[in-house]
C-alpha cells in the first residue's frame, strides 16, 4: 500500500512538472507570456517590465511573485524530465500537490487538496505537519550544485595609493540551502601599488563548494603639483622685456620634478600670450598649468596742438578754434574731443580740453590758455629826434618823451638806456609807458657816438698759390677794407689760425709746408676774422706723388690694405719708404720688396710659384751692393734695413701668420743660388718705377 502511494505521487509529478522552458537568464529583456526554466520549477512572465529585472528573479528574489506565476516543476528544453531530485523546504514558498522536497535528510510530499496550501506553512517535522505532508522513504537525489556568489560592487577595482580600501563583501544564495555565508581571504594594502586578489568562497550543506575573486589594483594616479614661479596672470606693455620664471613641479612618490614648458610671448604684439607648464610622473600621470601673459598698450596718444598753447585776445574779438590732433603708436590717427567755451566780451581766462582716446583706453589730454584782455598799450611819443648822431666825447642831452592811453590818458615815461660818449659805439635808449590794464609800450631813440677817423671794417686773406709740394713755400697777404670804404695792406697785428697745425711752419707771412693734406688758414686782426684759404699740400719726390697717409681701420682690415695708386704697395708702407730712405735706388729696392711681399702672402700655399718675386729682390739688391755699390750702405745694413721693412709690412697678425705660412712652405727645399742681375730690378738707376705689369 505505501508503494502504491509512492507510486501515484510519482505520476502526479510527472504530470505537473511536464512542462519545459528555456533557463532564466539575468539582465535578459522578457515579455508578458515568457516561460523560463529556474530552481526546477517552470514560470510564466506576467509584467515584461519587471520580468525583466534581477529584483525580480523567479523563486530567489522577495517579490518575484509579482512578476512570474509558477508553474511547478518542470525541465530545461531538450532534457528528460527528473522526479528524483529534491529540493529543501522553503517557508512561504508555492508548493503544489506532489511536490517533494527534503528536509533533515528525509524526504515528503506534499498532499492534495485541502491541504496543499499548508504546505507553504508547515515544515515536515513541526506542529500539523502530518496534515501537509506525507513521509516518503523514496532515494533522495544527492545535491551536486555550488552556491551562487554575488560580489557587492565590482569585481575589478582601482584604488590610487593610500586610499582607504573599502570591503564590500558578497552573498551566496544555494538552490538548496538558500542564503549560504560567504568566508574572504586575502589582503589588499594600499600603501604599496600593485595588484591585490580577494577570493569570497560559500559551501552549501551538501559540500558543494563556489569560488569567486576580486581583482584590487592599487596604482598612482595623483599628478604633480606644478607651482608657477611668479604671477599666473602678468600684464606688460608692448615692447617690454619677457622674462620666463618657469614653474616647479613636486609628486607624492617622485618628488620633484622636470618641468616642460611651451608657448611664446610676443611682446611687440598686443594680445594675450599662454604659456604652458606641463610635468608627468614616473607613473605617467600628467599635470598642466598655464600662465597667461598679456601684452597692453598703455601709451595714450600723443595730442599736438594747432596752433600756441597759450593765445591772448583783445576783448571783443574773434576767437578761432585751431582744434589739434592726435598720433597713437597703435592706431596712427585718432579722432580728438574738444571742450570749453570762449567768451571774448568779458575778460578772463577760459580754458579749451583737448582729448583722445585710442581703442586700448588710453586717454590724453592737452589744453590751450585763452586769456582776454584789454591789449592796446599807450602811444609814446619822442621829444626830438628817434636817430641821433653824436661826435664822440660830445654831450648827450636827454630830451626825453610822452604817453597818451586810450583808456588811461596821459601816462607816465620810464627811460631806461646809457650813452657813453666817450666811447665809440651805437647806445638805445628805451622809453616805457603801462596803462592801468599792464599794457606797456615801448619806443627807442638810437643815438650813435662815432670817430670821423676811418676804422677797420673787414679783412681779406689772400695766397700767391693754394697747392704746393711738402718743403715749398706760401705767401700769405692781408687787405683790410675800412669805414672809409677804403682799402690797404695790413701787414702788423695778424695772428694766423692753422687747421692742422702741424702740417706747416709759419715764419712771418710766408707759410712752409711740412706735411702732405689738406690745411685751412684764417687771419686775425684785433676782433677781424677773415675768410678762410684751404691749401693743398701733396708730396711729390722726383716726380712720384706719395698716396695720402690711409685710415688704419680701414688699412688694417684686409691683407692687402689700401693702395690708392695701384702700384702694388700698401700706401703706409710706401710712405714709410719714403720717409725712411733718401737714395732712388733704397727706395726702388724696398718697393720691389713690398710688391714681392703683398705677392707672396696672397696665397702662401703656391710659395714654391711666387718664391720668384722674393728672388727678384734678392738678385737686383746683390747688384746693387756687391757689384754697383751706389747704395751707402753695405750687406749687413742692408738685412738691417729689411728686418725693418717687414715690421712695417707684417704689422698685424693676419700679414704675419700669411708670410709666416709662405716661408713655411718652402721649408726644407733645396734652391739654387741666385745671381746678382741688375735685369731683375723693377727700377731704373734714377729711382723711377717701372712698369708693375707681370
């Protein structure tokens, strides 16, 4: 009999878990009408919107109830329905007829109707349990499924260094067992980056076990701190002197450090300028700052006025406005505001503003004074006449003068002025006269004391010659025009003033030049300058004009120098000669010498080719001194004299390294010995040159 029952409980299970759905899956989208496989029971959602939710899981979740109707057991789609698997009881939980669960390890049924209710308040074992349930001695199907765990946040986290880490914890709910606890190993210190695992483990009754892990990955994500160097706002005016005071940068585990800084600042450019800081740590994390740089006009215009500053006016008459105008460095012409009135009918002072303002609001502003006035002085008279001319050493009589004012009337005379007849010369005499309104006038009387004897007026600077070699001789004549309008030779009291004063000798009235340029006379006598006379002094020896002495900035700044007549040797060089050296053949053997050795310092890396120039001079002076013997001077002087000739040629360093490098070149080599032949001279015997063309 208690097979029997066993048996038809069976049947009636089959018959209520017939139906098959598809598993429940969270976070699927549901419909109304949707059937579900869950926890061996099949549900039909009821309200898609909350179906749809994990609130709402059939069986497991609180309320599911008001989303799904259970349909009682049932089997996965594609899977043969199972009887022998059975579930703990669950208070408050839908049972059906025929449902079988376990508890303390036996199993029971639950009866039919009227009963079946109870069977959702009566736990087998407990007060009316009997009239729910029906003790079943059927094998119990061992339970093989885990728990479920759910992590309370995520599963994966990053926490920046030093943050405070927060457990969350997790549940386990077993389809068994129900809410399992959940047991979590592992630490997770914030002090030190890295990564850090947490596993949550939860065994359900029947030693089924479930693992689930937490990824904790404590890194550094806090920036440096960039502090500017100064103002992170600065204002210059246009044209100012940037000046970049850069920015430090300190991080929490680095410390300090580098810092990059981009942009640019214009400061001949109004506008705004950003300058920007940036910095990254070690742990990439980057950090920016800016500073903003702005370039201003603040110079107003410049305001001209036409017209003066300061206008005085009769009263009653017409005041003009000139106006003014305005020049700003930014905008060029700016438009100019005028302000105040002008009452010419009362006298006063009155004041006209001028203004401008260009587009940076820089204003500026000028003013011009009107003052009206009573401005007719007094009219003075003279008593006698306004020109006299008196013998010197007569005697002045003052005759004095008189003053009418419309205004005023008769007003007083002031005279002011000195006569000295004693001394020859023009004396005024002022005569003033101020009404009561300031208005003064004055009037002079010139008086004349003078000498009937004629006097010196002007004198005139003559030569007999204005261009002359170094050693000839100028005479200088002196005509002085009297008050007489006569004319005659002055020839005593003359003081000469020479420009330069040391390129000639004075003796008397005869000028002897000294020195080659350009001299500039003028005479004197007493008081009396006259014209000036500029001569000009060459210096010529047997036919040949020396160059001018050269500029040694300029005569300095090439290797060659200067060589005005283009005769191969440098100006001061050939001066020198000629200074230094009397005899035509002393002076023709040093030129050739100075040609050869401009020649050869061109290029001293072709010493071998030009080594001919030098050898030129060689052979001519031999003649000279060994075989001719006109020069007084023998071998010995001779190398003296060249010593010194080429402290004047190689008088800097460039010329020295040049002549240096030549005689480089050839040393070391064998030569032949050179002949004396007066042929290689570049000169005849009476010390003219010959022709330089190679």
């Amino acid at each position: 009999m208690k097979k029997l029952i066993v048996l038809m409980v069976m049947m009636l299970t089959v018959l209520v878990a017939g139906e098959s759905a598809t598993a429940y899956e969270k976070g699927k989208s549901y419909t109304a009408g949707d059937r579900v496989y869950s926890s061996g029971h099949v549900y039909v959602c009821k309200v898609a919107g909350w179906c749809s939710q994990t609130a709402y899981e059939p069986a497991l979740s609180l309320h599911w109830r008001n989303a799904w109707e259970d349909r009682g057991e049932g089997t996965l789609e594609g899977e043969a329905p199972s009887h022998n698997q059975t579930a703990a009881w669950k208070a408050n939980h839908h049972y059906s007829s025929g449902d079988t669960i376990r508890y303390q390890e036996k199993t029971y049924i639950c009866k039919g109707y009227p009963y079946t209710p109870w069977c959702s308040q009566r736990a087998p074992g407990t007060n009316g349990w009997r009239e729910a349930w029906e003790e079943h001695e059927a094998q119990v199907t061992q339970d093989t499924i885990p728990p479920v765990i759910t992590l309370h946040g995520e599963a994966t986290m990053t926490l920046e260094q030093n943050v405070v880490y927060t457990e969350l914890g997790a549940t386990a709910l077993d389809d068994v067992d129900g809410n399992v606890s959940v047991t979590i190993s592992g630490t997770v210190n914030t002090a030190v980056v890295g990564t850090y695992t947490l596993t949550y483990m939860a065994q359900d009754s029947a030693g089924n076990e479930a693992n689930i892990t937490r990824t904790i990955t404590v890194i550094d994500v806090t920036p440096p701190v960039i502090t500017l160097n100064g103002e992170s706002t600065i204002t210059l005016e246009q044209h100012a002197v940037y000046t970049e005071l850069g920015a430090t940068a300190l991080d929490g585990v680095d410390g300090n450090v580098s810092v990059t800084i981009s942009g640019n600042v214009d400061t001949s450019t109004v506008g705004s300028y950003t300058v920007t800081y940036s910095v990254t740590d070690s742990a990439g994390n980057e950090a920016n700052t800016t500073r903003t740089i702005t370039v201003i006009d603040v110079t107003p215009p410049v305001l001209t006025l036409n017209g003066e500053a300061s206008v005085t006016l009769e009263q009653n008459a017409v005041y003009t406005e000139l106006g003014a105008t305005a020049l700003d460095v930014v905008d060029g012409n700016v438009t100019v505001t005028t302000t105040g009135n002008v009452d010419t009918a009362t006298v006063g002072n009155y004041t006209v503003t001028y203004s401008a303002t260009d587009t940076a609001g820089n204003e500026a502003n000028i003013t011009r004074s009107i003052t009206v006035i009573d401005v007719t002085p007094p009219v003075i008279t003279l008593n006698g006449e306004a020109n006299i001319t008196l013998e010197q050493n007569a005697v002045y009589t003052e005759l004095g003068a008189t003053a009418v004012d419309a205004v005023d009337g008769n007003v007083t005379v002031t005279t002011t002025g000195n006569v000295d007849t004693s001394t020859i010369g023009n004396y005024i005499v002022t005569y003033s006269a101020t009404d009561s309104a300031g208005n003064e006038a004055n009037i002079t009387r010139s008086v004349e004391v003078i000498n009937s004897t004629p006097t010196l007026s002007s004198i005139t600077l003559e030569s007999n010659a204005t261009t002359v070699n170094v050693g000839d001789m100028v005479q200088l004549s002196v005509v002085g025009t009297y008050s007489d309008g006569s004319s005659n030779a002055v020839d005593e009291n003359i003081t000469y003033t020479i420009t330069p004063n040391d390129s000639v000798e004075m003796n008397g009235s005869v000028l002897i030049a000294k020195k080659d340029g350009n001299v500039t006379v003028q005479a004197k006598v007493g008081t009396t300058l006259s014209n000036k006379v500029t001569l000009t002094i060459t210096w010529v020896v047997n036919g040949h004009v020396l160059p001018p002495e050269p500029d040694p900035a300029v005569n300095n700044a090439t290797l060659l120098g200067v060589d005005v007549n283009d005769n191969g040797v440098r100006d001061d060089v050939e001066r020198w000669i000629y200074e230094t050296y009397d005899h035509p053949i002393e002076r023709g053997i040093f030129m050739q010498s100075s040609r050869a050795y401009n020649k050869v310092i061109v290029d001293p890396d072709r010493a071998k080719e030009t080594k001919k120039y030098a050898d030129n001079v060689v052979s001519c002076s031999a003649y000279w001194i060994f075989i001719h013997k006109p020069i007084p001077f023998n071998k010995y002087d001779f190398y003296d004299h060249k010593i010194e000739l080429r402290k004047v040629q190689f008088n800097n360093m460039s010329r020295h390294i040049a002549y240096t490098r030549y005689e480089g070149k050839l040393s070391g080599g064998v030569y032949p010995a050179l002949q004396e032949l007066k042929e290689k001279c570049e000169f005849d015997e009476y010390g003219i040159l010959g022709d330089l063309n190679e």
